[in-house]
C-alpha cells in the first residue's frame, strides 16, 4: 500500500513553500556622508502584514561593499552610509530576505547621490 502524507495530520511537516512577499522601503537615492534607514515588510499571500519575520540583509551587484557602513537595527530595518565623494554616481541593489525562505526575497537599487 502507498502512504500518502496527510496535510491535515499535524504530525506530518509541511516543507517550506513560498508564501509570501518581501518590500524594501527607503529612499533610492543615498546621500554621500549621511545615514539612511532601509526597512523591510514581509506579507503574506493575502497582502497582511507578517510579524516576527527576521530580515537578512544582502549588497550585491557592487565592488565597493567595504565603503558602505551597515548597522542592522532593530524592527527589520538596516542603516546605511558612505562617505567617500569618489563614490558619487555609483549605484548598488541592497536585498532582503527571510531566514526560512518562505517570502519571496526583495531588492532594490540604491544610488550614491552629492
């Protein structure tokens, strides 16, 4: 006989599926020398904001990762700041992510602005 698992049997885990979205608020436009706080937002299938998600944080598409400053803080959010004028006119793409990989991941690009 073939057992099929039964979703509706509370013993039986269900593997992780996404579910949900990730959105990055912030401003895309970095200023040079001054903080900027990102936040992310997880939601569900339905569009319902999703507490108690942990946000991990990415910089990619950028050879300049050593110039940013990132403080994570608390509530999802991460600061960011450069400060070298070289920098001016280049451009990054920060993500965010859930641990679990249950919302699709977020990203957006930032630009390094006077």
């Amino acid at each position: 006989a073939i057992t099929i698992a039964d979703s509706s049997d509370p013993d039986v885990p269900n593997p992780p599926v996404v579910t949900g979205t990730t959105v990055i608020n912030g401003n895309t436009n970095l200023k040079n020398s001054y903080n900027r706080t990102y936040a992310a937002t997880f939601y569900d299938s339905t569009e319902n904001v999703v507490e108690g998600i942990t946000a991990v944080w990415s910089i990619t598409n950028c050879n300049f990762v050593n110039e940013i400053q990132q403080t994570v803080l608390d509530g999802n959010k991460i600061q960011l700041k450069v400060n070298n004028e070289d920098l001016i006119g280049e451009s990054f793409t920060l993500n965010a992510s859930d641990t679990d990989g249950n919302f699709a991941p977020a990203s957006i690009t930032v630009n390094i602005v006077e």
